[in-house]
C-alpha cells in the first residue's frame, strides 16, 4: 500500500510558518536562555515576523494575479487574494498591537515572552481560518485562535476581572466551538463531505429531498460564528470579555477574530452554502437587524468606556453582516473593505484607552476623559478622529466602509434593511458624539497627565493617518477588496 | 442485532442536548466544562456515524481533529479555573460578579 502525500504549495503556507515559527523560536530561546528574555526582543521578533508576512504577501498577491487562485494540501486550504488580504490584515493587526502590547507589560511590569507568543499563535490560528476550505480546518483555525486569545485574556494578574473574564469567554467560547463543529459534523452527513468546495459541487447537482440535516447544520455552524463575532443574541460574553481583558489585548481581540470570523464566515455561507441563500438570508437579516440596533442602544447607557467601545463593536459586526447578507460582490468587498479598515482603527482606539488606563489599567471611567482633549490636545484630537471613523463621520475611512456595505444592500434588495442599519449608526453617533464631546468639557485641574510612551504614540498616529489618508482617498483599498472578492467569488 | 445507525444519530443528539443544557443551567465551572466535553463527544459520535454509513474515512478521521483539540481545551481551561480557584477558593460562576454593565 502506498501513502498518497498531497502536494503542499510553500508560498501559500508561508505566512502560518513564519508566525508559528517566530513563536516557537520565542518560546525555545526564552527557555534556554539564562537570564531573563529581554521584552525589547521578544516585541522586535514580532513585528519582525509581521514585516515578513506583509512582504509575503506582496509575492503571494502577484503569484495569484500570474497563477490564478489554487487549493493546496488536498484542498484543504485556499490561495486566492482573498485570503492574502486578509492575512495582511492580521499581521498589520499583530504588528500594531505587539507594539502597544509592549508599553503595556513595561508598565505593568509583566515579565516574559508569553505574551508575544499566544499572539502569534492566535494570529497564526486566525490565517489558517482565513485559508482554511474545509469546515474541519476551520474549526482548528478558530480553536488555535481561541485558545490563544483565552489565555490572553487571563494575562493580567493583578486584576481578579481578568481571570474572570477568561474563564466566561472560555465557557462560552467552548460551547460556541461545540456548537460549530456539531453544525460541520451534521453537514458532512447530508453532503458528504467537509470540504468547502465539495460542499458546494454536491448542492449544486444534487436537490435534497430531506434538507433537515443541512439545515439544522447549517444554522448550527452560523450560531457558532455568531458567538465568535459577537451578533446578537450571542453577544452575552462579549463586553464583559471587553472590560476583564488587558487593554492592549481587547483591542487585539477586536481586530483578529474579526478578521478570521467573517473570512471564514464568507467561505462558508457564500461558497459551501451559497445554493442555499434563501433559506439563510432570512435568518441574517434578523441577525444583522438585532446585532445593529442593540449594540447601539445599550451603549448609550455604559459608563466604562470599555464596555462601550465592546457595543460599538457589536454595532460595527452588524454593518460587517450586512454586506454577507447582501451576498453580492459589492457586500461581500464591502465587509472585506471594513474588516480591513476597522481592524487598524480599533487597535489605536484601545492603544488610547490603554495609556489613558494608567499603571493597573483601571481608570475607564468616562470620567477620566472628562477635560482630556484640553490637557493634551494631540491624544484629544488623535482619539476624536478615531471615534468619528467609526462613527462613519465623511473624511474618515469609517464613512467609506458604512456606505460600500449599505449599497451592497440597496443593491441586494434590501432597503428596509439598509434602513434599520442607519438607524442604529444614528443611534451610535450619539454616544460617539457625547463620548467625543467629553473629551473637551472643562475639567478640575488635578487629573493627571496621561503618560504616553513612544511605541504606542507610534501606532496611535499610525491609526489616526490611516483614518484620514484613505479616508480622503479609500481608492487603492476599495480595489484590493474589490479584487480580491472577484477573485474568489464564482 | 443490527442497530440502525439512525439511533446512534439520535444517542449522540441526546448526548448533545444534555451538554448543552447543562452548560446553561449548572454553575460549578467545572461540571459547566465536563458538559462541552460531553458536547464535543457527542460530536465525535456523529461524526463516526455518517462515516460508517457513508462508508467514508474522511469522517472518521475528523474525530482525531476534535479529539485533539478537547485535549488542548482541557489544558487551557483547567489553567484558567485554577487560576479563578486560587483567587476566590470557588468556582461557582454566581460568585463571579466583578464584570457587569
């Protein structure tokens, strides 16, 4: 008998291998070496191993243009750009958030390379979700991304909510991957198969005369992205997990599960089930018109600005499900589009927030913004042009995204839809507006001064000209993703 | 006897079920976690079913995947309830009551 070895395309993999290997190397000199690992390192090898996957992904994007998209390792994993953006949007995401990351162990004196490690695991655990064509390899992407982001979450401790927060989002993280490997197991029975692209072939030659399985497959597998995106009913976990974290790793968070979720999201409701759509619009449309509205209007109440920014995230998941509700290639660029342009936003928004907590990262209060933008106009100003970007305010890239995905619905049919979504981004521009408008208010003079260490400034200006600089000119980004979906759409 | 493999289908949904019920209404973190590795075996027999009746190796191999990854769950959550038990000496989720809004 004789063992078939699927051909393995290294250029495609190179990205997972660059990341795994900087965390095993981490890992394996910090154990070796006597004295304590020196944090300037371990913070250099990481953005390094960053740079690297961004140059990759450069050669990647131009093999693709000459080659065409591929599967590789027996069609188990993708190589079209779609999937190239996407990982160049998680090690942007590393990259930025290693750096604040940093400032934040210096301050809180956390010692070790553990931290750059889980990162770049997760970060890993999210590419292999982007690439990933078979439910099975999304499940082990979401669980190596998941796993890392638990412990993450625990890193702080001298804060009890920190444990607290990871032991909830452990639970039900859990339940969520449960329920999504269930939903796979109950697909592969209807279809045969857990590849993404057999998937899709059986549907389309064959009509089921009993489609319950696929059904309730399919719902399953859509709950579990829900809960890992955030979309109501499912959001329970997530400004808790939001508020317990370390700072610097909720803005992480924010940015890298979204990314791989609404990838792998993409992949499976548009290419594996993309015969079905009637019967899953109907169920995003609930979803997408929930999420939106409930985000905005609890965060109108929240006092800790943590929790805030988790229901404006809420909020933004469900402009991002609209355009995979409108299943075109204009929502389905869309989503891409805002995924990528929140993904550096939010870093440098939670980047603020971090050097505004101060030593302990306790003060998120709103309180403790109160006058800020008139002690320090700079950090003032940089965190304003960041909240109107979300907000969706025109000028700021936040304005771009919010309108490529309520087109995509205009042209999918969906009005009534592109309207409740309005509605909450009103709705949101409230407590955006107040939260900004705190900044300005006068102040008594004692509050201190925010210390803000030169690595975090780095990625806080890097956030605020991304805002502005493609907000004026979204141009080459809007075509990335616009390519990158035709590439991957049939 | 040949059992239909229907049963095993119902078994392993009925497994599922009380998982994830349990997860809901019990508060010890650590029944609450015994709970999703009932969910993921109900899983793995799901997966073993339709394999046999497919006659299709494919899903028999995705039981190691998920096996594997129950372990390293194990790993990680046991960490994190250690580290919760060490704090409050419990690990009853009610006690938890840090994080609300």
């Amino acid at each position: 008998m004789t063992v078939l070895v699927p051909s393995i395309h290294y250029l495609a993999l190179l990205p997972i291998f660059i990341f795994f290997g900087a965390a095993l190397v981490l890992m394996v000199a910090s154990a070796l070496s006597a004295k304590s690992f020196s944090l300037r390192l371990a913070t250099s090898t990481t953005v390094l191993a960053s740079v690297a996957v961004l140059v990759v992904n450069v050669a990647q994007w131009s093999y693709v243009a000459h080659h065409g998209a591929t599967t590789t390792i027996a069609h188990a994993l993708v190589f079209d750009d779609f999937s190239v953006v996407a990982t160049a949007v998680i090690a942007a995401s590393m990259l930025l958030s290693a750096l604040v990351g940093h400032d934040w162990a210096l301050r809180e004196r956390v010692v070790g390379v553990d931290y750059h490690v889980l990162a770049l695991a997760a970060s890993a655990g999210a590419m292999v979700m982007v690439q990933a064509n078979d439910l099975i390899v999304i499940f082990l992407g979401l669980e190596m991304l998941s796993l890392g982001l638990y412990v993450l979450v625990a890193f702080d401790r001298h804060r009890a909510a920190s444990s607290e927060a990871a032991l909830k989002y452990f639970l039900l993280g859990g339940f969520a991957s449960a329920i999504f490997i269930y939903g796979a197991a109950l697909v592969y029975g209807a279809t045969g198969s857990t590849n993404v692209s057999s998937i899709a072939y059986f549907l389309g030659q064959n009509v089921l005369l009993r489609p319950g399985l696929l059904y309730a497959g399919g719902a399953l597998l859509l709950i579990g992205f829900a809960f890992k995106v955030a979309a109501v009913p499912f959001h329970a976990w997530s400004p808790d997990v939001y508020q317990g974290a370390p700072t610097p790793v909720t803005g992480f968070m924010a940015s890298i599960v979204k990314v791989g979720a609404f990838a792998a999201l993409i992949r499976v409701l548009l290419s594996a089930l993309g015969t079905q759509m009637d019967t899953w619009r109907p169920i995003l449309w609930v979803l997408v018109a929930l999420t939106s509205l409930l985000g905005a209007s609890v965060a109108l109440v929240q006092r800790d600005v943590k929790r805030l920014l988790a229901y404006s995230s809420i909020n933004q998941a469900g402009f991002m499900l609209l355009g995979v509700w409108s299943a075109n290639v204009r929502g389905v660029a869309g989503t891409l589009f805002y995924v990528m342009t929140y993904a550096p936003v939010v870093i440098a928004t939670f980047a603020i927030v971090t050097v505004v907590g101060g030593v302990g990262d306790e003060h998120h209060a709103l309180e403790h913004y109160r006058g800020l933008a008139r002690r320090q106009p700079w950090l003032g100003a940089a965190l304003t042009v960041l909240l109107l970007s979300q907000l969706g305010a025109p000028l700021t890239v936040g304005f771009y995204a919010k309108y490529s995905v309520l087109v995509a619905a205009l042209d999918a049919g969906g009005g009534a839809l592109a309207l409740i979504a309005l509605l909450s981004a009103a709705i949101a521009a409230y407590f955006y507006l107040r939260f900004a408008l705190t900044l300005y208010e006068e102040s008594d003079d004692d509050a201190s001064h925010v210390a803000v260490p030169r690595a975090s400034a780095v990625v806080i200006t890097i956030g605020v000209i991304f805002t502005v600089l493609f907000g004026l000119w979204p141009g080459p980004l809007a075509t990335w993703a616009q390519h990158a979906t035709l590439l991957f759409l049939p | 006897m040949n059992v239909p493999a229907a049963w095993y289908l119902v078994v392993a949904a009925l497994l599922f079920g009380v998982g994830a019920f349990g997860l809901l209404t019990r508060r010890s973190a650590l029944i609450m976690f015994m709970c999703i590795e009932l969910m993921l075996n109900a899983v793995n027999l799901t997966f073993v079913t339709f394999a046999r009746t497919m006659s299709d190796v494919a899903g028999q191999a995705s039981v190691f995947f998920v096996m594997v990854v129950a372990a390293a769950e194990v790993t990680v959550g046991l960490g994190i309830v250690v580290a919760v038990f060490r704090r409050r000496s419990s690990t009853s989720v009610d006690e938890l009551a840090e994080l609300h809004g």
